[in-house]
C-alpha cells in the first residue's frame, strides 16, 4: 500500500519569490531535486531573483522547455509553466513548489508537494481552492501561517 504524499500549505507569504528562494537554497543543499512552477511572468522574476537573492548563493537552475535533457538531469532546481514537462525528463524531481494559480494535475503524483501562497487575498483565495482539490483528492495537508520574518 502506497502512502499518499502531503501537501505543505505556506499561506499568507508577503514576499512569495523570497520566500521561495530560501526554500529552493534549503532544498538545494538538502540535495532535493525541485520543480517550480508558475505563470511565465513569475518564473522570470523568480529566475532573476535566483541570480541574485543572496549575493554569496548561487541557485543552479535550468527554465523548461528549452533546456536540453542532459543540462536538465545535472541541474536540482527546474522552472516550468507547467508540471507535465517534467514528465519526459529524468531523473525527476522529488519536489514540486507550485506558486501558480491553479492546483497541478495529478498532485499525487508527487512524492512532495509545496504551496506558497501570497498574502492578497486572490492568492489567498486561490489557495483555498487549491486546498479544496487537494483534499478532494485525499491528499494530507500540513499548514504553516507564514510568520512576520516570512
């Protein structure tokens, strides 16, 4: 019998791009493999941010498509507008951080599933949605209300 994985809801971000780089540095040096995905807006803002959130950290990071497999296989943190690009990759990542809108297709799919939802309240009311599918699909949710250093 398989677990189903959990999801970490982290609500009220004020600084989701920030919020997510510590996260992918945390994960990066935890040797995770990570998926990000987002509207293309925010990938370019958060691939930006990557280059340079802290000036003595480098984030290695591939943005797919476009990324050559070989390039991807070697490289912990892959940005896409969506998860299904990972599916033709490997070794695939462990982790997806969703900070899109909409919830991924197949969220169990996922050994590790991570929110960041912002602190407006259409980003929060999206993770309320987002929190309905999942638990609709019976993923276990774990909650962390961000705190005022988030």
């Amino acid at each position: 019998m398989s677990v189903m994985p959990e999801v970490e809801f982290h609500t009220g971000v004020q600084d989701p791009l920030g919020f997510a780089c510590r996260l992918l540095r945390k994960a990066c040096r935890q040797g995770a493999r990570v998926l990000v995905t987002a509207p293309s807006d925010t990938l370019t803002a958060l691939d930006r941010s990557l280059w340079t959130f802290e000036e003595c950290d480098f984030l290695p990071h591939v943005r797919l498509p476009g990324a050559a497999p070989a390039t991807a296989a070697l490289t912990p943190i892959w940005l896409a507008a969506s998860a299904t690009v990972a599916q033709a990759l490997a070794p695939r990542p462990g982790v997806l951080v969703n900070l899109g809108a909409a919830a991924p297709p197949e969220p169990a799919q996922w050994p590790r599933l991570i929110e960041i939802v912002g602190a407006e309240a259409d980003a929060a009311a999206g993770g309320r949605e987002r929190w309905r599918a999942y638990k609709a699909a019976g993923l276990s949710i774990v909650h962390h209300a961000a705190s005022a250093r988030d």
